[in-house]
C-alpha cells in the first residue's frame, strides 16, 4: 500500500515525500482511514511503529480542509497530550515536518523551562498544541489556553501517563474539553484501568492494534549475558570493545545508577552522557543531539526519559540491568530496530535478576539466546532472604553515606566561595 491510496490530500503527500517514507506503516494504514473518517479510535501501539504520522497526518488534513472553508483567526482546535517533554517536542516537530506545505501551525508547551517563550507562541495563534499534562493546567489556568475550541484531542502513551502519576491532570484537561470533538487514545499496553480512562474519553472507540506488547519485533536480535552483580561494569566495558557498536543506548533502572554507569564509561575514555528526570531540559536535550550527531557512543537512559527518545536506526540497545517487569523489556527493546532496521539487544543479568528474565521469556513466548563467549560468567547465586536484607541495608547505609559526603562537599565549595 502507497500514501497515495489513504487519500491524503497532496501538501501532505509531497511533505512525506520530503521525510523519505515511502509506504505507510501497518499502525498508519489502519488508523488514518478511520480518522479520516472522524471516527474516534484506541490505538495499541509503542512509540517505533509510527504512530505519531498515524494521527498527524489525518489531524493536518482535518485542519487543512476546515481553514479552507473557514480562514478565520487561528485557535487551538487540535491537542495533542503526551507524558515527555521530549515527546512533546518530536510529536510538534513531526507537525512541523508534515504539515510544511499545509500552512497548519503548531507549538509546544511543556514544564522545567520558562514559560515565556511558550506563550509568545501561544499568542502568536496556533491551530495544533502539543503539551505536557502539568504545563497545560498552569497555562489554562494563568489564562494563556482555552481549550474551548479543540475539535480533535490526542492522548498519547496513556499507560506511561498513568505510569508517571498523571491520572488527576489528564482528568481535569478532560474536563474541559469540548463534548463534540474527535477521540484519539494511544497506549503500548491495555491493562484495565487504561480500558477504563478510555471509555471516559472515546465515543464508540474502533480499536486498532499493533504488534501487541507480548510479540517483540522480529527484526530484534536479542542476547542475554548472566554474570555476577560486581562484575557488571567489566562485562559492558568488554562488550564495547566491540567497535561495531557505534550508538548504544543502555537502560538503567535508577537515576544514580545511569550517573555511575556514565562515570565508568567516561574514565574508559567512552564518550557517553546520562539522560533522566533529575537532568536540566537542556542538559537532555544537549546529550539527545550529541548521540543523535553521533559524537557520543553511549546514552544512559531511565526508563522514563527514555520513552520519549526517538533516534533513526537505532541498533543497539542494552538492558543494563534486568527490568522487574517483563513489558518494560519490550519497551526497552522496542527502541531499536524501528521501522524495518536490523535491532540488536544486549541484556545483562546479575544473580538477582534471574527470575526476571523467566517472567519475560514466559511474555515474550521466546527464548533469548545465551552469549557463551563471557569472560565474566555468573557464578554467584542469587541472596536468600536474610542476605538480601543485609544486603537492602548496606544499599540504604551506601546511600546514606553519598548524600551526607555530597553536603559535606557542598558545605566545603560554600566555605571555600565565601573565604575568596
Ligand atoms: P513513532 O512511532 O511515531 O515514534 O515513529 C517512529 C519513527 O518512524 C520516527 O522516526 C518516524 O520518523 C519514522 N516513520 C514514521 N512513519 C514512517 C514511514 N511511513 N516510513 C518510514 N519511517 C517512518
């Protein structure tokens, strides 16, 4: 199937021709005939498949026909509500991209910067606003937005919304929507109370679903390396000796952990940088185009800033650490190998992750194939329950012990300023 035979109107068509794609995407070619159609629709689908064109490009071309019949003064008709500010830029920037030749405008609102360049744009008049939940309350609430006018409401990565504490925000943007609009609802996973927050947005929803949590994409090498919890940090330094790896973006559980990683990597002369909650906006953003430029080899990401990340060709992507819930390591792995490229996915597991990946082969209905050539092969077992309270302890006193050396240096630079 061609674009041509979605009936996409030509700006946008000669707009994807500019982006190189040349077929839909299977996400696309479901979805944007029912939009076209101004159904509302729940979509299954992680980011990789496509799915920000799936709705873009329908949503610009409801935009594009409506300014025709009426070309009066722009206001917010299209809104489009996403967990990550780094989402939010890549869904605007994809707005951007598509509409080019259609005249639509967009912007993007979200928190962790000053607002002042926001609503300049704001004011400026937008017919598509791409958000972060708590930016757009402040915004509505300072008076900036009104939503009175949306005729086309996005809800992107419902389930991370839900992840990341957003349920009351998403409610009370809700809330003030217009009742005659069109619905689009998009998650990776469907459990219940994603259902549930859907059916109090979706009128008479059709589901569209693809590559369903539990298939992993094909096209995904995936390897497992089991070692010992103090040999991690040798185990990767040795797996980068592999110069075929020109990009990897590596997943760590914790914030703190993904610093460490970097830390070790740095030493080693491994150019890499850290990317999570606890990072200034733009020192994200800085470390996002530096790995896209390829200037640094290795990206430390959380999950949660992870999600938001998209990279062309990604190829290798490692599981630093084993995640404790089996769709978290699709996610993670779903970031490499997009759009029809070879993946290859690397995990590494420590004693204490064993049981883990059993929960994830058991999702997956696969078995990830065991890397014998390690130097470093697990020999420890994993603690019983008495070490491993000895073990939560020691966490707790190490922890302890960073933060009160972390004033102490803190306390020290302070003594130091005020004696110059
Ligand atoms: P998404 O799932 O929206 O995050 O998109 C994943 C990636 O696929 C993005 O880098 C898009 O630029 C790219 N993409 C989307 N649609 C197509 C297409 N039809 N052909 C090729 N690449 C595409």
């Amino acid at each position: 199937m061609q674009f041509e035979d979605l009936k996409i109107i030509e700006p946008v068509l000669r707009a994807l021709k500019r982006q190189k794609y040349t077929k839909p995407t299977s996400i696309q070619e479901k979805a944007i005939p029912l939009i076209l159609e101004r159904k509302d629709v729940l979509g299954s689908a992680q980011t990789g498949t496509g799915k920000t064109a799936a709705f873009a490009i329908p949503i610009l071309q409801h935009l594009y026909l409506d300014r025709q019949q009426n070309n009066s003064p722009r206001k917010v008709n299209a809104l489009v509500i996403t967990p990550t500010r780094e989402l939010a830029i890549q869904i605007a920037d994809s707005f951007t991209a598509y509409g080019k030749f259609t005249g639509i405008k967009n912007t993007v609102v979200f928190g962790g910067v000053n607002q002042n360049a926001q609503t300049t744009a704001l004011g400026k008049g937008v017919d598509v606003l791409v958000a972060t939940p708590g930016r757009l309350l402040d915004l509505i609430e300072q008076g900036f937005i009104r939503l009175n006018d949306v005729e086309y409401f996005v809800l992107d990565e419902a389930d991370r919304m839900l992840d990341m504490g957003f349920i009351h925000d998403i409610r009370k943007i809700i809330a003030q929507l217009p009742a005659k609009r069109q619905s689009l609802f998009f998650s990776a996973t469907m459990p219940k109370n994603i259902v549930e927050l859907s059916k109090k947005i979706l009128i008479n929803p059709v589901k569209v679903e693809v590559s369903p949590v539990s298939s992993t994409a094909e096209t995904i090498q995936q390897y497992l390396y089991y070692t010992n919890r103090t040999n991690k940090k040798d185990l990767l330094l040795h797996i980068l000796k592999d110069h075929n790896i020109d990009q990897m973006l590596l997943f760590s559980r914790t914030k703190h952990g993904a610093d460490r990683i970097v830390h070790t990597l740095k030493r080693k002369k491994i150019k890499s940088a850290a990317i999570h909650g606890d990072k200034a906006q733009n020192s994200r953003q800085q470390a996002l185009a530096q790995f896209k430029a390829r200037e640094i080899r290795v990206l430390a990401a959380t999950d949660i800033a992870a999600r938001g990340i998209d990279i062309d060709k990604l190829k290798y992507v490692i599981n630093y650490d084993i995640p404790n819930t089996a769709e978290t390591y699709v996610h993670r792995i779903g970031r490499s190998g997009r759009a029809g490229e070879d993946g290859i996915a690397i995990s590494i597991c420590e004693p204490e992750e064993n049981g883990y990946v059993k929960a994830i082969e058991k999702l997956i209905n696969q078995r990830i194939e065991r890397v014998s050539d390690n130097p470093f092969p697990q020999t420890d077992k994993p603690m019983n329950e008495a070490e491993k309270k000895e073990w939560d302890k020691e966490k707790q006193r190490r922890k302890q012990e960073f933060f009160a050396n972390r004033k102490q240096k803190a306390g020290s630079a302070r003594a130091h300023r005020h004696s110059h």
